[in-house]
C-alpha cells in the first residue's frame, strides 16, 4: 500500500473496512462490524471524538497522520489482536476503562442491566449498601455499580494480580477508591465473614469445545478469564454454592454465563432459574434469589 494514495479520512476508512472484511476479522469485544471497527481505530488514532465521524471524512491528513493510521490497521488485521488493546481502552455505555493484555475485554449483559438499578428485583436502590462482585477484572461493572447504588459499598474479586493491578487504575480514574475495595481472592476464600444485599458476577464460562473453536482475538485474552472447564460451569458452581452463606435474606445472586444456557439448566435446572432480558435475547444472564439458595 503507498501511503500517498490515501490523503482523507474517506480513504483510511474504505481502505480498513476492506482489509478487515479480507482477512475475516472477528469482532466481538465492543464493535458489531468492520465498518464500527474502522471508525473507532480511524477516529481515536487521529484523537477525534469519537461520536462524529461525519465532519470528518473528507479531512485532508497529514502524511505522518496517514502512516500512524495504517500501522494500526495494519496490526488490527495481521495480528488480530482485539482493538481495545491497540488503543488502552474499552468503552461500555458512556463509560470508558483503561485495558491491557492482563484483563479480558470488558463486554457484559449485565452492564445494560446496572442503569435501571436492576430492576424489578431491586426494588429500593437506596437501600442496597453491601456488593460484591466475583472475577471484576477490569472492575468496570464494580465501577458502573458504585454510580447506580450510591449507598453502596463493594467488594470487587479476582484472583489475578494483573487483573487487580488495571482494576486499580480504573477506580482511581473515577475516584471510587473510597466505595470499591479490591480483593484478591480464588472467589470467596480470603473474603471476611460478611453478607452482601447483592452478588454479581461475569465469570469464566466459555466450555472445553468451545474454547477449542475460539477466534484469534480472544486468543490474545488471558484465557483463564475464559475457560470454565468441560461444561463452562467450573466456577459457577462454586459461586451458586458459596451464595447462600453470603446473601443477606433478601440479598440476589445474578450471573452471566452468555452462550451457555443449555449447561447453566443442567447444572442448576432444580433451583428455577430466572433468566434476565438483554439486548442478546434471554439466555444470558440468570438470577436466584436468597431463599432459593438456601433451599439447595
């Protein structure tokens, strides 16, 4: 590719979306198709907001603009690498998180659930004054939940140090260190005796077979932030077991288990799972309540 037969920005982004649609890029960590893709990495190399494209398109760029450009295109479509870790962040909702290769790439159903307070199975917001969340890793749902419960004080887990470490940037940048306390912890092991109005959790879930079957960009991923054993359940079960001692008497359990339903009934099919409505559909995320762990 000669650089100087590309001078706008029309051209770097007709030029990317080709090349990702070439080289059949996967996109899953935040962007829905090549073309979202070619404007994020177009827009935020130049450091152009990046809500508004269409001022821009027929911007004359300077030629070192064009070369920093196409080297980030160049890498988003040889190496695969997911786009968040070209760029250091990550976006969900209007919020932004700062991410490297030591934390799995925020994306969670749950988030979309976090701004109506999780409705209706909250039902005084207010009143919710204890959170833990298990496997934060970025801890950008710790973060989005300090915002929406005010009262709040949260417990955010993960067993990786590395995790912990991009975490910590992340609630500094939004000043919660006050409200979110990091734990490194296997889920519930070095956790004080306390109990919690709420538990939330992403957590590795992805089963053997597909983990075989995984695109390049979830490669780049720490894989243990991905692979929950043979059926995916690995760690859920221990998370729905350790629930119940944990929960206050009216406390909620919710966990996001994506593409897994058929092994989250097989597993947990005698508790009546309730399944939570997300743009996906309502296979991804599943609730029990205090009461029902209790009876298990």
């Amino acid at each position: 590719m000669n650089p100087n037969t590309l001078s706008t920005v029309r051209d770097l982004l007709r030029y990317a979306v080709t090349r990702f649609n070439r080289e059949k890029l996967f996109f899953g960590h935040g962007s829905a198709s090549a073309f979202d893709e070619a404007a994020y990495l177009v827009l935020h190399t130049l450091s152009l907001p990046l809500d508004k494209l269409e001022p821009f398109y027929d911007a004359k760029l300077l030629p070192d603009e064009v070369e920093a450009v196409l080297k980030v295109i160049e890498r988003r479509a040889m190496e695969r690498v997911p786009a968040a870790y070209i760029t250091g962040e990550a976006w969900l909702g209007d919020y932004r998180f700062t991410v490297d290769e030591r934390v799995i790439v925020p994306r969670s159903f749950i988030a979309e659930l976090i701004p109506e307070q999780f409705a209706p199975w909250v039902a005084d917001p207010d009143g919710i004054t204890s959170i833990l969340e298990l496997c934060t890793g970025s801890g950008c749902l710790s973060i989005m939940m300090a915002d929406a419960f005010p009262n709040a004080a949260i417990d955010a887990v993960d067993i990786s140090p590395d995790a912990l470490a991009v975490a910590k940037r992340n609630v500094a940048d939004y000043e919660m260190e006050d409200r979110i306390n990091l734990v490194q912890s296997d889920l519930y092991e070095a956790l004080p005796k306390k109990k919690y109005d709420l538990i939330i959790t992403n957590p590795p879930y992805v089963n053997a077979d597909s983990m075989e079957r995984l695109p390049q960009e979830y490669r780049h991923e720490p894989q243990i932030a991905l692979a929950g054993g043979a059926d995916g359940m690995d760690l859920v079960r221990r998370i729905v077991d350790g629930a119940a001692e944990r929960l206050n008497r009216n406390g909620v359990l919710m966990v996001e288990i994506g593409n897994e339903r058929e092994y989250a009934e097989a597993a947990f099919g005698d508790m009546e799972l309730t399944w939570l409505s997300t743009s996906a559909g309502d296979d991804m995320v599943f609730l029990l309540t205090a009461s029902q762990l209790k009876k298990r």
